[in-house]
C-alpha cells in the first residue's frame, strides 16, 4: 500500500523539529501520553505554547476532555520515549515516571525541559486539533536535545 501523503510528509520534514512528549491526566486518575514535534511558543505576556493532535490519535479523547497538559522535551539519549509514545496505544505512562506539578499533568522526571499547561484554547483544524496551553510553571535544564529530521532521529549540539 502506497502513502498518498508521502511526498508532502517528505516535504514537511525537511525542517527539523525538537521532540516532546505531551502527557494529561485521565478522569480515572491513569495518564495518557504522545510524542510531539509541533510545539511553538505562541506569547510571553501571557505565556502561551500550542501543539497539535491528530483527531485519530488513541490518547486524543483524553486530551479532548481534560482542562491541562504537560509537556515534557526529549533530551538526545531519549529516543525510546519518543518511540514509546509515538505509538497507537503506547504502554502507559507510569506514576514513578513522573512528576506532579500545579494543574495536576504529568512531568516527565528525566526532561531536557517541562511546561505545565492549563488549556486555554482548542481549534479544529484539518485532521488534527490544535491545543493552546497557558503556561502556569516550567522548567529547563543543560543538554543536548533529540531531534527529528527527514524522518530520522539526530542529535543535537549540548549546550
């Protein structure tokens, strides 16, 4: 079977992205979790980032229904993670893999940098919804990040 969208998906990658996790909290207290590469910082004042989740995503009920989500950026010797959870119905997040910060959205522990995000926008758009977050707290630390590529993983340069 062919990919229609090869040639585009070819095209879109040919910029390179950081890798995140994005991660909430489901109503039964459980956690559900996705790689993202489409984070963007949207404003300072006030803080604001967004990301975007395809409508047929196994964790996208979940976002859909919460009120806050973290994001957790992959360091370089994370690719694991990211190949995690960038699978349809990836092993769950555990809760000693986390941290518990103020909208109650799960941190990664181990994280290049983190941003705990209440929702203040959803807009549909195409196949995907995109998920403005107000920033509440964050954090960063030193690293090197891991980054996608022409759908390749890379390293990037430790700061």
């Amino acid at each position: 079977m062919t990919d229609k969208f090869r040639p585009l998906k070819d095209a879109f990658g040919r910029f390179a992205t950081g890798i995140g996790v994005a991660a909430c909290r489901n109503q039964d207290g459980s956690f559900s979790a996705i790689t993202i590469n489409s984070f963007t910082s949207v404003s300072l004042d006030p803080a604001l980032v967004l990301w975007c989740i395809e409508n047929r995503a196994s964790a996208y009920p979940s976002f859909m229904s919460g009120d806050s989500y973290s994001i957790s950026f992959l360091r370089a010797d994370q690719q694991a993670l990211s190949e995690r959870f960038a699978r349809y119905q990836p092993r769950p997040l555990l809760a000693e893999e986390v941290e518990i910060w103020t909208t109650g959205a799960p941190v990664l522990k181990d994280r290049l940098a983190a941003f705990d995000c209440k929702i203040s926008a959803r807009h549909k758009a195409g196949d995907h919804v995109i998920l403005v977050g107000e920033v509440i707290r964050f954090d960063s630390a030193k690293g090197a990040p891991l980054i996608y590529f022409a759908s390749n993983y890379h390293t990037g340069a430790k700061e």
